[in-house]
C-alpha cells in the first residue's frame, strides 16, 4: 500500500541539505520516493497526508531503556546507588506483577512514541515475570525495538536463567514480528563467569546481538581491576564477548586500550548522558569514542534515573556536555549529534535500512509542525532548532514501518488514556 | 479584586510538604489566602478558576536573559566565540531596528510565559535603537522583570553612555510599571574603569541594583589577571561595585577568594548552565557557592546561546551537572534546585515578597495539568517531576501580580500568532 507525506521540510541526515517542500512515497514498510514535491505522484497513493509546513526527520533511536521501569519514575532521587537500589528499587520490583509490567511497559511505549522514538531497545528483570505474556502484549503496539530478558545471577542458579533467556529470545526471534530480541546479560559485575559465557552461546546459537552495561562507574573499573585484573571491557574480550555484534550501555571509564579494542571489534556504545549525571558516574567521553570510530548511539535509561524518555533532552544534553567538558563550543556540532540519535542507533541495535530517509530505507519518520511554537522561531535554522530547542513534545506525527501511529499528537495503535489510568491503579498496589 | 485558584495542589516552596486539594485566593497583586479547599471561601471572589487535579508552583525566575536577541536563535551554533560573534552576532545586531527589536521582546516574553517564567532580568545592547520606545512598547505585557540598558565602551564615547544609561534608567523607575531596571555595564573587560565607576554611580544615585556579566570563561580571568593583577571579582570590589546588591551572570571561574568575596558582600550569581556548556566554558560550582552561603539563582541566557528560554530545562541541567561533576547523586537535591529557580532568582532581583506561596507574597504563580500526560506519570512523586521530568511546554496557566495572563496555554496580554508572524517578517528583513 501507497501513502504519501507532502509540502514537507525534509532532514533526510543522508544529506544536511533539506528538502523543501519536499515528499515521502511510502510503500508498505519502506520510503520508494523522496524528494521533492512531485503533485502526480498522489494518484496512485491510497493515503495522502498534507504535511504542508511541518518538518520531518528520521525517527529518534533510544538504544538503552528499561521500559518496565516506567512505573517507577521519581520514586527515589538525589540518593546514593546501594540505599537507592535496596531502600527504594528493588522493593518495588518485588512486588511487580506481569500484568503491572506490561502497563509499565506499554506506558514507556506511549511515551516514547509521543517524544519521537521509533526504535528502541530494552533489557527487562523478569524475576516472577511471565516473559511470554509480557512479550505478547507488547508485541502489537505499532513500536519497533529490542525486547531483552535480563541475565544476572541469582537464586534460580544460572543454569535456569540461561535456559530462560534462551527459550524466550528463541521465541521472539521466530515470531517476526516488529519486537526483535538480543541476549542482554546485565553486567559484568553482576553475571557469574558462567553466566556471561553462557550468554555469549546464546547469542551465537540464535544469532542475536549482545547488550549488557559496561564501564558505567570508576566503582566498576576499580572492583574489576581488584578481581579480574583486567578492564570490564578487556574482560567481557576473554570471554569472546565481541563474537556477536554489542551493544555496550555506558562506557563511562574507559582506558585508551578500551577505546581501540571497540573500535577494533565494531563494538557500539549506548550513551545515557542524563541518567550518568543523575547518578553520579560522570559525563563519558563520547568525542574521543567518537573521533576513535566507535559507533557511539543516544540513549535515555530508565524513567528511574533521567526521568523521562525524551530523546530530543537527551540528545541535546549529549552535545552540550562535549562543548562543556571539552571546552569548545565546536565539539559534537548539531549534524553528528542528530545522526547519533538516529543512524548510529539503528546500526547499534543490528537494524539495516534504518536511520536515515533514503529509497529503499525503512520509512521511520516523524514530523513536527513548528509554525505555532513560539520557541521554534524564527522558522530558518531548522536544524539547529532540532537539536538545540525543540523537544518531544513539539512532535505531531511519527510513521513506524509505514504505519502511521500518531497523528497530530493522537496516538491510533494504544489508548494513552487507559494506559494512565492503569499505570496509576497499578502504582497504588505497590 | 479578589481571585480563587482551587482544588489543586500546592508547591508553596516555603515547605517541602505539598498542599494536597488546595486554594489560592488573591486579592489584587498579593496572596490572601493560601491554604485547603474552603468552599466558603469562594463567595467573595469576583473570579473563581477551578484547577482542579492541577499542580501549582511558584512561577519561575530567569535571572539572567537578553530579549532582543529571540530574534537570532539558531544563527550560528557549534561555533567558536569569536567568529560567532564577527560574522554571525554583530553584524546581525548591526541591522536591528527598534521595531524589530520591540518584536523580538516580545516573542522572548510570549517564550517565557508559555514556559513558566514570571519574573526576568534582562540585559539589552542599545546600539542605534530607540530605548525609551523599546520598554514603552514592552512595559504592559502582563510580564514582570528587569529591563537594562546594557552599558560598554564604544564609538559614542562613555560620558554619552553614561548619560543614556542614567536618563532610561530614571525614566523606568519613575514609572513604576510592572518592569524595573537595573544599572547593566556588559562586563569588567568590556567597559573602561570610568565607564564601570559610572555605572556604581548612576546605581547609587538611582538605588538600583547592578547587573554584569563577570568570570565566564578561564580566558576572562587569565586576561584580568594578566591586565588588573587581580580577579574580575577582585577588580569589581576595588571599583566600588558592591555598594549595591548586585547581579553577576556566570561566575564559572572563580577563586576562594572570590567566592568568600561574593557572600560576604551578598552578590548573587545568575547561573546559565546550558548558555555555559553551549559556548565551551564549563561548568560553574554552584554547589560550591551554594555551601558558602552565595544567593545563586538560575537563568537561560539568550537564545542565541541556549537555544530556547525554558526553566525547566535549565534547572534540571543545573541540578544533573553538579550531580555528575560532584560524582554524587546527593548533590543539589530536587527541593534546593526548585529553590534556586524561584525564591533565590527573586531575592537576586530584588524584589521582596516574591518567589514562594504565602500569605502577604506577590501572585506569581502557574500551574501544570499532569493528567493527560505520560511522562508526568504516575502522578505521585510529584515534586520530583517537577523537577526531572517536566517541561515548559507543560505548564497551563500563569498568574503574574495576580494577573491571569496565561489559561490553559492560551496568552491573555499578547497576540502570539501576530508575534510569529512578525518575528518572521522582521527576520528576512536581516
């Protein structure tokens, strides 16, 4: 089926020139036209939308989330990690439900798909969770992503947390459907020897990408260092960790050793900077990565430590910080920036065709209509404004897979408003 | 005229308790009564506006802005200072008209509004332009602030800056509109002695506070350092500059001296974190001027350095950068922050009675909707979504001197569609 999107300014990021007045031709999932503003090019569309005035660029990729996490948000801030994680977290996850998860995690989807994210990827704690149930209901929403079991070793002994992880991602990657999986061990820290190996077969065996947080702390690399005598990042190496493609949440303490050893093995980096500023680990250097040719993407964590899953904020506090840190205002220019936030992240996350708007590409965009926002005038510089003052709520539209999920802020695959409604019932069980 | 605001929940920031199903009552441009819902209450009041399920919170105090400048967002990003300034900023400003830049106050009011903000203090470069029919035009927005003439050595010579300094700001005074003035000499390094000892001057004779940029960037301590044999703290107070409360944008880079210097003589900092990542200069230790006593409030900067005008992006930048520079969670904690944007930027100011909900204090306040949206969700914890998780773009209404000039996003004191309108015609006239 034919839909075209028209009279559009379009930020392709294949190019930095815009397409004024320009036109998307969908056909089922892919963009088979773009350019610029052809008028009998509509006759053989079955759907036309006049963007007329509105921007358009590719999709926000947040590349690290923990979207059953949703519930949580703002139940403990401005605390130290150990009395956050056992006085406040853990406690509350105790006591998650399946169908409490599944709210949660149908309420980061309305969230993520009202800011402009088309594609993300999660790691979930399943402990007392149904996987397959949650999968299920998350499965139909319109949202396309990595939906990972977390593998950390507990009491159920790892033998059974691989075995689990195994059968669920096995599933998923036999569904097809818009929600594909990777093997997500949570850390090296917190996964047995055993564990990580384990992990590591799995991926091999089904074929699926890696991604599990590294380097997140100095913590981190000293208790590695102390233990193994080696990097988290040299570490996860010895365990032929870079086999599969990984994606690395963090990399906030890394050695110049680390750096090459990314590049070398095409290793991504999920990089949160809001939630590492929020917990205290620090700003990770993501120009070195960057300039090293480590595939750098931009992610928000969770709601628990950010505290929201806005990918225009994140972005935009990631170039900031390496004008910041760097000390120059022409560290991480806005182009880059934008291309992080969208083509790194689809490449990080395994999906090929994605991330820019070209023919042939995966027709993932979003729009936003600038004429009535105050903050996005004087309307030339648009690309600057993208990255420098609009935010996730400025997006009117977004096109996942060609489906059109929202449309001038209403979203058509989910009831936003039963999704509320629920997620506070639920918040008021625990 | 008395007002009520009721049914909603109360920020007052003068506790941290929350004032659950509350009432504001107003009478004229001051709170009368501030406390739980009494329906009895509501008989004496010619305007009643139920809020019912809103939040409401002191409006926000941006401490430190230039409006003529809304006009140049996005004009020239990722660039270093001086070519920022000689190719893109100046000959810009060069061609400003006074009708341009009564437009692009305005739609620097119109941002600021729509975001929060009810009270700012601007610094204005009058080169060429009319300053008398600038604030005529801007001094019955409804909007409450700081207008200033800002004072630097130049062609006119700086008796003749002296004197159009000291006539604007005598006529703004008389006035006694909802806009006041301070004495704004740009910066130690950009206007001569004489021009700096006339600005005390002109602040002694009028009673006006002082307003000036001072120690952005290590290069502007190196050079006084290298001219005065002294900090520009240090060069201030040997200029008399302290004799009035003042104003001082920045402080990033600063001595112990320095910041004793600062509380001892009761100077405020005007914090700009994002105006300060944008432009390479760091970040400032407020978390350091905090703990010695320094009033710091919080500010945006133009939008040239920004790029928008939201206070909501800026404290929580200001509260996740000392958090990750400190390496600690714990530092600058939802509450101090919520503070600093409101209370702290009035104090600076100095206007009395402002910047928190009591009895007797100035109606300056506004209100967000949290229930139709995901990311203020679940709705408890929510004065940690004030913090970490709103946005301007959330607030709904704004009471400003116990004027409703905003109610449910919808101005009441300006034509924003004209100001967009105009703010473009007046951009393709640069």
């Amino acid at each position: 089926m034919k839909k075209a999107f028209y009279h559009c300014d379009i930020f392709t990021l294949d190019q930095e020139k815009i397409i004024k007045d320009g036109m998307i031709i969908t056909e089922d999932e892919k963009i088979a036209y773009i350019g610029k503003m052809e008028e009998e090019r509509l006759q053989d569309c079955e759907e036309t939308y006049n963007w007329s005035g509105k921007w358009v660029m590719p999709g926000l990729v947040n590349s690290h989330v923990h979207i059953v996490m949703n519930i949580l948000r703002g139940v403990g801030d401005d605390m130290l990690l150990h009395p956050w994680l056992t006085e406040k977290i853990w406690p509350l996850e105790a006591k998650f439900t399946t169908d409490l998860a599944i709210t949660s995690s149908k309420a980061a989807i309305v969230e993520m798909m009202k800011s402009g994210t088309t594609l993300f990827n999660d790691m979930y704690n399943p402990i007392g969770l149904d996987v397959f149930k949650l999968y299920e209901a998350v499965k139909d929403t319109g949202m396309k992503g990595n939906l990972a079991y977390t593998l950390f070793s507990n009491d159920k002994g790892d033998k059974a947390i691989a075995k689990e992880a195994h059968d669920i991602a096995q599933h998923i990657k036999k569904d097809r459907s818009l929600i594909r999986t990777t093997v997500a061990p949570h850390s090296p820290y917190s996964c047995s020897e055993e564990l990580l190996r384990s992990s590591v077969s799995i991926a091999k065996e089904l074929d699926l990408p890696l991604h599990i947080h590294v380097s997140e702390t100095e913590k981190e690399m000293n208790d590695c260092l102390r233990e193994h005598e080696t990097t988290p990042v040299q570490y996860l190496a010895e365990l032929d960790f870079y086999e599969q493609p990984t994606i690395f949440a963090h990399g906030v303490v890394l050695t110049d050793e680390d750096v090459a050893l990314l590049n070398e093995k095409g290793t991504s980096i999920a990089h949160n900077p809001i939630s590492n500023l929020k917990l205290g680990s620090g700003v990770a250097d993501i120009s070195r990565l960057n300039s090293a040719g480590v595939n750098v993407a931009i992610a928000t964590d969770s709601v628990a430590s950010n505290n929201n899953l806005d990918m225009f904020e994140e972005m935009r506090t990631a170039a900031l910080l390496q004008k910041g840190t760097h000390k120059t205002p022409e560290a991480m220019p806005a182009y880059s920036m934008l291309k992080m936030a969208t083509l790194n992240g689809a490449k990080a996350l395994g999906y090929e065709d994605t991330g820019v708007l070209k023919e042939g590409y995966k027709a993932d965009f979003i729009s936003i209509d600038p004429r009535d926002k105050i903050h996005l005038q004087p309307l030339e510089n648009a690309s600057s404004h993208l990255l420098y003052a609009a935010s996730g709520k400025d997006v009117s539209d977004s096109v996942i897979n060609g489906n059109v999920v929202m449309e001038n802020r209403v979203l058509l695959t989910l009831d936003e408003e039963r999704i509320i409604y629920d997620l506070n019932y639920y918040y008021k069980t625990l």
